[in-house]
C-alpha cells in the first residue's frame, strides 16, 4: 500500500523514483517521465560514465552533472541540482535532481533515494516572465535595466584585452513617429 502511495504522489506532481547504490554504481528508476523509458524500470549501471557515455547532458551542464555524481558517490545528506538533458526528441528538458541518503545505524551508505522532477514548464514561464519584465512591450527592445544588465555581463564576461563600443542615437521627436507608426 505505503509504495503504490507514493507512486501516485509522485505520479500526480510528475516526479520520477530512483535509487543509487554507491558500492555498484548502479541508479534504478522505478517510474520516469516522457520518452522511450516512460512509466518502465530503467537500470543504469556505472551510472556517471553510462551517462557521460550516452551523451545527453546538455554540455553547459557537464560540471553540474558531475557534482551530482559526486554528491551519490559521497553520500551527501541531501542535495538538489538543476541541469538539463536531452530527450527524445532531440530538445532538451530542465530537471531537477533531489536526493537524501540512508545511513545504517553505525553510520554507514546504505543508499541514496530521489526523485526527478521535470521543470521544462516552470522554466520557460520564469524565462517568458523575465523576457516580458526585460522588454518594451512595443518595440521589444531591453529597457534600460536590461541593457544596463546587458553591458555589465558583456564587460565582466570579457578579456582584460577586449575593447568596447557604445553607440547611443538620439532621434528628436521620436515618440511621435513611434506612437503614428509604431
């Protein structure tokens, strides 16, 4: 009764059930989302490497993916890490890994048990959000924060041998062309 229970939980929020055994290295999934391993068992031995192998971290994420790994091989209390990795479809999704590992009474990994939590949809109305809060609705320029935002991440991204150049025009009588023509 207590695992078809939480089943349906997980079910109902669209998580998927895992668990990792940091001796073998192997990460079983009791129920996944989306795509050819939807709603089957999935075993992945050598989990890290099998991964790293297939090629789905999306590759901004590689050193994010490895601290998760680092986190089951060293059985961190609990941890929570947001990454992406590609789907069937050749897209990728946001996930997000939570785990909390088990412990013996001596102290000792027994194991480290999550969950996946698919955040696709939280993540592209945070972007739509952000991109309306960043833009002129008429022209869908950045507004001054954005641009502002914009220059200092341009500067601070760049070699200290980099050169830079502001161009700022100035129209007289704009609003009107703006507001008759839009």
């Amino acid at each position: 009764y207590q695992e078809r229970k939480c089943f349906l939980i997980c079910e109902s929020f669209d998580y998927a059930l895992w668990e990792y055994d940091r001796r073998t290295k192997l990460m079983s999934h009791q129920r996944k989302f989306g795509g050819k391993w939807a709603d089957s068992d999935l075993d992945i031995p050598d989990f890290k490497n099998t991964m790293l192998g297939w090629g789905i971290i999306h590759p901004d994420d590689l050193e994010l993916f490895i601290k998760y790994c680092n986190s089951l091989d060293n059985g961190d209390e609990s941890f929570s890490y947001e990454l992406r990795m590609i789907t069937d479809s050749g897209s990728y999704t946001w996930s997000r890994y939570k785990g909390r590992t088990l412990y013996d009474e001596k102290g000792n990994v027994i194991k480290t048990v999550g969950i996946t939590e698919n955040l696709t949809e939280k993540k592209e109305e945070q972007k739509s959000w952000i991109d309306k809060a960043s833009r002129d609705s008429l022209t869908s320029l950045l507004n001054k924060n954005a641009t502002k935002n914009a220059i200092v991440e341009t500067i601070r991204n760049s070699g200290s041998d980099t050169r830079h150049c502001l161009a700022i025009i100035d129209i007289d009588d704009f609003k009107y062309i703006n507001d008759t023509f839009g």
